[in-house]
C-alpha cells in the first residue's frame, strides 16, 4: 500500500490578549463562544511574505515530527520533489493559547484551516485564505471558538463544515463530545448564528459532502455517520472503531481506521461494503490521518510498520 503525505506547517509566534481576562470565564469552558476578526492590519501580521522565492526539499519542511516514509510509485524519492515557499502563517493566539492547524481545505480560489489546541482544552478556530494571486496569498477571516476543538474542514455552497468536539455543559443537549459546527459565509464574513450537528463519538475526525449527503467519521465510540445535507437528519450510522478519516472517488467511497491502519470501500448509492484491507500502521493513539483515492488506489498515511 502506497503511502502519501500533504504536510502544511504553520510557524509558531505568539501574541498577548490585552483584554481583562480575569472577567472572562475559563478558556475552553464557555458556551461554544465565537470570535470572529476581519481586520487586513491585523491578520496580515500574522503572515510572511517572502521577498524572493524560496526553495524547500521534502526534507526542509518544518515541523515537530513526520511520523511516516514517503513512498510514490515508479520508484519515485522524496529527492524528486521541491516546495516552493509562498507564506509563513503564525497560527491564531487566544488569551495566551496558542492553536494549532489540523487541517486544510482547497475550494477555488480560497484556504480554509481548521485549529485545535494540544491537550485536553477546547480551544479551535478557523483560518479562510485567499488564494488566487499565488505568490501573495492573504488572510481574509479568522474565527476563535471557545469551547471546541476542530480537527477537519470542508467547504460547500457558502457553507463551512468542521468537525470536532466540544466540551460538554450540564444544560446541554450534546449526546457525545462529536460535533460538526456549520458556519454559513458570504463576502468571506461569517454571517448568522452557527449550526451545531451532534454526532456519535468522543471526536469528529473528519467530514466530506458528496452530492447531496454529509459525511462524517468519528473517533472513540463513533464510526461513519451519513446525514442529509439539506435537512441534516441522520441516514445512517455504522459503528466503527477510531475512524479518522475518507475520501470519495469516482464509483466509491474509503473510510480509514487506526490502530492498526484499515481501509475498506463503499459504494456510493447503497453504502454497502465492498472491500477492506489492512495495511497496518497508524498505532499511534488519537492521532491524525488523512486517506486519499484517486483513480482505484487508496492512498494511507500508515508508518513505518506498514506493509
């Protein structure tokens, strides 16, 4: 099983809150409060623009760990391949805490990055880029939510899907953690209230629209659950243990699980299974994986130890 690997890093500078947090509830306790920034000034100073263009290897890419081989087919190596740096994006800082990107979504001519903090805050946010002129990408929104954590991001029709977690209040209706918090945008601003979609599981791991369903996996005491998208009533659910991640393609469908690393494929009309394998690999508990497919080859992010 061919392995891929899509690594975005964002550097690490941190900036202070100048408001009076000792009038504000604890971070990650609130109820799911949303923090929206559209300020040019100061968005643009989380960002660097090289003056000249910059060249990167695989190798050169920044970051704590990549916890995984590069394997291309052909006999391709990681010496084939070169990055061009266009930006250097410092990630959101709320009240001294400072997030990390999970996820990253391409539609058009805009990014959306999904935040979550390391740890057992609810902390996450929302980055939306535009990127139509390459060589000067720009910050268009930022969004803070306290009390949540995202760990994947789709956009679809004015629409943000993010799926994550949120901390769970007594007076809430929350079933589980799991949730997909929908965000409807125009004009690249958030506009209206948020729409939170309870999902099974202790964490949403990923979320994907294809025609006119949501999907969604999810963690701990979670697995695939397919909703309507227009009415957003639950279709169907199959149970699945530390689902993390899918990805359609043409006739079919791929869920992966961890721990160790499984992929099976369905079909698109009745959902049913068609097949699975076990690569093995992805042992490392509660982490990310992205799937891939394209073209009737499964693309798993599974560690040295796969096969």
């Amino acid at each position: 099983m061919q392995s891929k690997i899509i690594v975005a890093c964002l550097s690490g500078l941190i900036f202070l809150n100048a408001c009076h947090e000792e009038s504000l509830p604890p971070v990650g306790q609130a109820h799911k409060a949303v923090i929206t920034n559209y300020s040019k000034q100061e968005l643009s100073s989380r960002m660097r623009l090289p003056q000249y263009e910059e060249m990167m290897s695989f190798y050169d890419v920044p970051g704590q760990s990549v916890n995984a081989r590069l394997q291309q087919p052909h006999e391709a190596s990681a010496e084939n391949y070169a990055f061009v740096l266009r930006a250097e994006v410092a990630p959101p800082v709320y009240r001294q805490h400072t997030l990390r990107a999970s996820h990253v979504n391409i539609s058009g001519n805009r990014a959306f990055v999904a935040y979550n903090t390391e740890g057992e805050l609810y902390l996450g946010g929302l980055d939306v880029f535009d990127i139509s002129q390459i060589q000067a990408p720009a910050l268009l929104a930022q969004v803070i939510v306290d009390g949540a954590d995202f760990s994947a991001v789709t956009y679809h029709n004015n629409k943000i899907y993010l799926a994550g977690a949120q901390v769970l209040q007594e007076d809430d209706t929350l079933k589980s953690p799991a949730i997909v918090e929908i965000l409807a945008i125009e004009n690249d601003q958030i506009v209206g209230e948020p729409v939170k979609l309870d999902v099974a599981g202790f964490t949403a791991t990923d979320v994907k629209v294809h025609n006119d369903k949501l999907y969604v996996t999810s963690g701990t005491n979670g697995g695939l659950s397919i909703y309507d998208l227009t009415t957003l009533a639950l279709l169907e659910y199959k149970p699945m243990d530390d689902a993390r991640s899918l990805a359609f393609d043409q006739d079919e469908f791929v869920v992966m699980q961890g721990m160790p690393a499984r992929v099976s494929t369905y079909s698109h009309s009745s959902h049913a299974q068609l097949q699975s394998y076990t690569p093995g690999g992805a042992n490392i508990a509660e982490s990310k994986s992205i799937v891939d497919i394209k073209d009737q080859l499964i693309y798993v992010p599974a560690e040295t130890d796969s096969r």
